[in-house]
C-alpha cells in the first residue's frame, strides 16, 4: 500500500494504471495519462523520487482522495 509521501516515477505511474489512468503517452515536454476527461501530465523521470508535494498535487488533480490512494 501507498503513503503519502516519496515515491518513484515507475510505482507512480503503475498505481495510476491500477485505479484506471491510460498511457503514459509522449507529450511536448512531459509525458502525460488519461481517464475519462481527466489529462494528468508526469514529471519527467530524474534521479529523485516524486516528493510528497507534487504527489499531493498530481492526486488533486486526478481526483483521488488521501484514503483512495493509501487503500491500493
């Protein structure tokens, strides 16, 4: 299970495949993941993992509650 808190890009985007997001797919500058009308774009990979921040922000932005994600 997920907390809130670093994680890496790779488990990032399995957990988002997991509760209905598809892609990546390329973008511009950024990859990004759809589910329904929802267009979430992913950090680009680098050596540190998602901070906890940025977790919460891409989480709001997909619609996914704190409880939502520590269940998976």
């Amino acid at each position: 299970m997920p907390r809130l808190g670093p994680i890496k890009r790779a488990e990032l985007i399995k957990y988002l495949q997991i509760l209905g997001f598809e892609g990546p797919y390329s973008g511009g500058k950024h990859q990004f993941m759809f589910k329904g009308m929802i267009c979430l774009r992913l950090p680009n990979p680098h050596r540190r993992d998602v901070g906890r921040e940025l977790l919460s922000r891409i989480l709001k932005q997909a619609g996914i509650d704190k409880d939502s994600w520590e269940k998976l």
